[in-house]
C-alpha cells in the first residue's frame, strides 16, 4: 500500500468515525476511544485525520489524550496482559506474578515484547478480588495464581494458544 493510499484509507476511516461518534466538543474522548477500539492504540495518521475532519488542531486531541491514562500511542502486542496490582491481588504475592512476566518476557511495564506477542500492563483491580492475585490475559481471567502457574500459561500462549 502506497502513502498516498494509507492517507486516503485513513481519511475514509476518520470520516465513518465521525458519522458514528459525532463531532460537537464534548465528543473528544468518544472519538479517541473509537480510534483505539479499532486500531488497539491512537494511530497518528487516524488521530490527524479525524482532527482534520472535526476541524481542530491534532494536537489538541493529543492534549486531551496524554491526560488519560486508558489511551495507548503505540500498537500492543498480539496478547495484552494486565495484572492486577490492587490491594487484594498486592497482599496475595501479585509483585511476584508480575517480575516472573517481566523477566520471562523480558518486558517493561507498558512495553511490547520484541517479537510483538505481548503487552504488559498494570492495573489497580480486575473486580474479582477474591480470586486474589488475578491476571487477564486478552479477555480471559487467571485467578490464584503462584509464578510457576503464571509461568506454565505464558508458555501455552507463546506456544499458540
Ligand atoms: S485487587 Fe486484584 S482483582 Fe481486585
């Protein structure tokens, strides 16, 4: 695909965003979270387009963006991890979890595998407390785990599953 076609493909996409989400002020963040509900992040050419298309300055979306946490700015990984770093998941060993992912991943919080296979992130509660420490993985839930369990589901994803 050449440039001009990728612009043109962004152009139609921001457009369709546009006629769904609506353009008044009070839209901005609808509108970001439909670009990342489509794309996983803010794509740059996507953002610049609807800002085009809404007329206002990209980088007032990008302002609004950067405040909020819920917004990513670079693709992630073929599987999202997030693990639970709230109070319930933190008193039951949930730092543990975590560094044996990190290391076995050998990922940063917030950072993409180099083979781009997973996505590491913290969050504060995944609602299921008493399963205590909790991980999610894409949409499933992994409750009670220990590293070594931890360590054995990774590999099932890294292996396909
Ligand atoms: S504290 Fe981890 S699920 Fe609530």
């Amino acid at each position: 695909m050449s440039c001009a076609e990728c612009g043109n493909a962004a152009v139609k996409e921001a457009r369709e965003i546009v006629a769904d989400v609506g353009s008044e002020p009070e839209k901005v963040i609808p509108l970001l979270q439909e670009i990342q509900k489509r794309h996983g992040y803010l794509s740059q050419e996507l953002v610049e387009a609807v800002a085009e298309e809404i007329k206002i300055p990209a980088s007032r979306l990008y302002g609004v963006a950067t405040f909020y946490s819920q917004f990513r700015f670079a693709p992630i990984g073929k599987h999202l991890i997030r693990v639970c770093k709230g109070t319930a998941c933190h008193v039951a060993g949930a730092e543990k979890v975590y560094s044996i992912i990190s290391e076995d991943l050998k990922v940063d919080e917030g950072g993409t595998t180099a083979d781009g296979l997973f996505t590491l992130e913290s969050v504060a509660c995944l609602g299921c407390c008493s399963l205590a420490p909790v991980v999610m993985i894409d949409d499933n839930i992994y409750g009670k785990l220990s590293p070594a369990k931890m360590g054995k589901i990774l590999k099932e994803y890294a292996d396909g599953k």
